[in-house]
C-alpha cells in the first residue's frame, strides 16, 4: 500500500507546486 501514499504525495506536491 506504500505506492498508494506514494502517488498520493505526488500528486498533493504537484497541485501544491501549480
């Protein structure tokens, strides 16, 4: 499940970094 949180950490920095 550690790639779930992964890609949710991604996508929380990108929508950060906009």
């Amino acid at each position: 499940m550690e790639e779930i949180i992964y890609d949710s950490t991604s996508l929380l920095v990108v929508l950060l970094r906009r």
